[in-house]
C-alpha cells in the first residue's frame, strides 16, 4: 500500500517535473520567437482576373500574448509593393484607407477580410492562378517576423464557411 | 337612360377605372415595396437618364437604347480596386446563378461601367469583367460621359492621393496634380436594376445580399 502510493508520488512529481521542464522550453522557446503567440490562420490571396493591378490577402491573425502587437509590414516577391489597407464606410462611400500598422489587442484577434483589413498586393509580375500559392512575410512590432502561405481562391467566403467547405 | 345619365355613368366608369389603374399600376409601387427584402425603389417617372454614349469592352457604342427591351444589372468599378469592386462583380455572379437556379427565363443584362476609364480602357475591362462572369459586360469611356452619367443614379466618387504620407482627396472632375499616376477611387458600390425602358427602377446598396436580391429582382420583374 505504502509502496503504491510512493511509487504513485514519485510518479506524480516526475509527471510534474517533465511538465514544467517541458513548459519551460515552451517558454524558452517562445522568448526567442514570438510568433508562437501569433498565430495567422487560413491566409488567403483572392482569385483575380488576369490583369488585376491589385490583389487582396486576407486571414485571421491571433495575438494569444499578453502584450498588444501590431502588424507593422508584408512583403512578398513578385510585387511592385505591398501595403496594409482597411475598406471603411463613409455614409455609404466606401474608402479603402492605407495604415501604417494594423493593431492587434493581447488575447485577441483581428480579422483580414473583404470589406475590412486587407492586406494588398499591387502592381504583380504575373497575377497568381487559383490554388497557388504566395509566400508573404508578416513583420510584427515586437521584432519577430514570419512567412505564411497564402493560397488563392475565390470567394469572400467567411472562415466559418471555408471550414465547412473543407474537403 | 337618358343622355345625360349615360355620360354620368360613362364619366362615372371612366373615374373609377382611371383610380383602379393608377392603384393596380401603383405609380410608387407601394406594394411591392413591402415585400422587397435588399432594395431600394428608386423609380421616379419624371426623372429620365439623359442620353449617353460610351463604348463597351468590344469597341461597341454603349447608349441609352443598349439599356432598352431588357432589365439590366448595373454597377460601378474600377479596376484598381482590390476589395469593393472584386466582391460587387463577384456579389453580381452570385445574384446571376441565382436567378438562374430560380428559374428565371429572361435573364438581365449585367454590365460594369468604369469610374475610371483612362485605366480602365474596353481591352482592360474585356478580360477583368468578363473574369467575373463571361456574360458581363464591361463599359467604358469619355470621363464626362460617365461623370454626367452616374447622378441620376446618386453614385459618387473621388480620387484619393497621397502627398507626403497624407491622403489627399481630388473631387469628381478636377484634374490630378502633375506626376501622380497612383490613385486609388472612393465611391459608393451599389447595385442598380433597370427596367426596360432603360431608367433607373430598384438600388442596392452594400453589403449586397445575393439571395435577396435575386428574390427581389425576380418579383420586380414579375411586378412591373
């Protein structure tokens, strides 16, 4: 009986001991990268004409960090520029206003969609086809940066609906 | 009967037929309205387009007889438009297989005119419009025209610039200053039916509701 239950003891503060080791990689790993609390979901270029001057990138990006963080820059090959843009209403005038960063509170997330933050490619060397895919570099406040792959598809499907779309 | 009595009853009928009519015919379309999920009657007798004439993306003239004998679909782009214009042609798309799947057996005419049209020349409008749906049809144009055109419908728009990192905003008409070639267009994106006789007959303003619309546009159709 004694023996069970410090077997189950040494067991239990071994368990514990691997789990706050493991926890502290995590963390350790975390401090070098932040990208781990930033978490971008489902990019997506929309499908364009072939001589669309201008494409729109969309995603979810999710801040699960403590600190709020910005988007500070994208950048992808193959684009004259890229720039961080929000579509707004006016008294039914839509605008489509350049940013200098797009904000993105501390346990929170902000969602790039059409009629809403938007990422732009402009001025292409070759409008990508549906199903490609386009490499973009996301550049945040804090330092950190990271490439995501945003594939082209039509639709401004809402994520909900492309998870149910998802084959 | 006497003479009399039967031109009373001839005036008499005459009346009520007149009021049964302007009721059946409802200049204002009361009771359509009330059933309209996406739209906005915009229907005014006494206001008529004034002609124009533009050219489509096949080089055609685009003028006011393009829009008679059939309903038409119509909205207002530009090409350098990386969010509201894709999702109007792609919203109008929608409303098309929609009307389709309705079972609608004269489908509108569905056309795309350019805000823009020193970009947006009929080659550039060929191959972007037609993208969308091969049906759709892309106009462009004199600059005038178009700006001529576009206020009957309560469309606006206006160039917007940057200087030195500030938006700068150049109203409809006036010229860019010297050296800006990039721009980008601020403007409303509704959607327009047309009626046959080529006026302005139902709006819809954003964010468009495809399956609404084509209801809509089904009973307008019906209604009229």
């Amino acid at each position: 009986m004694f023996k069970t239950m410090k077997t189950t003891l040494l067991l239990s503060i071994f368990l514990l001991g691997a789990k706050s080791a493991f926890a502290m990689h995590h963390q350790h790993n975390s401090e070098q990268n932040h990208d781990e609390k930033l978490i971008i979901n489902e990019p997506w270029v929309r499908a364009a004409p072939a001589n669309a001057p201008m494409l729109g990138v969309f995603m979810q990006i999710q801040n699960h960090s403590n600190n709020d963080a910005k988007l500070i820059s994208a950048d992808a090959a193959g684009y004259q520029r890229v720039e961080l843009h929000r579509t707004m209403e006016h008294h039914g005038v839509m605008k489509m206003i350049k940013q200098d960063f797009m904000p993105i509170a501390a346990n929170n997330q902000l969602n790039l969609k059409p009629g809403s933050w938007h990422i732009m490619l402009i001025g292409p060397d070759a409008v990508p086809a549906e199903g490609d895919v386009v490499n973009i570099k996301l550049t945040f406040n804090n330092g950190t940066s990271q490439i995501i792959n945003a594939v082209v598809r039509k639709g401004k499907m809402t994520m909900k609906h492309h998870g149910s779309h998802h084959h | 009967m006497s003479k009399l009595t039967l031109s009373i009853v001839i005036i008499f009928i005459a009346i009520l037929g007149i009021s049964v009519y302007s009721v059946n015919t409802d200049s204002n379309y009361g009771d359509l309205k009330k059933q309209l999920k996406a739209s906005h009657i915009l229907h005014k007798p006494d206001k008529k387009l004034h002609n124009f004439s533009l050219v489509d993306h096949n080089n055609e003239v685009f003028n006011n007889a393009r829009l008679q004998d059939q309903w038409t679909l119509l909205t207002f782009i530009y090409t350098h438009c990386p969010d509201v214009c894709p999702t109007a042609l792609m919203d109008m798309a929608s409303i098309k297989s929609k009307l389709i799947d309705n079972g609608l057996e004269s489908m509108p005419g569905f056309v795309a005119i350019t805000f823009d049209p020193k970009r947006d020349t009929p080659k550039v409008l060929k191959t972007y419009v037609r993208y969308f749906d091969k049906d759709f049809i892309g106009v462009s144009g004199e600059q005038s025209q178009i700006d001529k055109l576009i206020k009957p419908f309560g469309t606006y728009y206006e160039r917007s610039i940057e200087v030195d990192g500030n938006t700068v905003t150049i109203p409809n008409g006036a010229e860019l200053p010297k050296g800006v070639k990039n721009y980008s267009i601020n403007h409303t994106a509704w959607l327009y039916l047309l009626s046959p006789d080529g006026q302005i007959f139902a709006g819809f303003p954003t964010p468009h509701k495809p399956k609404a619309i084509a209801q809509d546009i089904s009973l307008m159709m019906s209604q009229y």
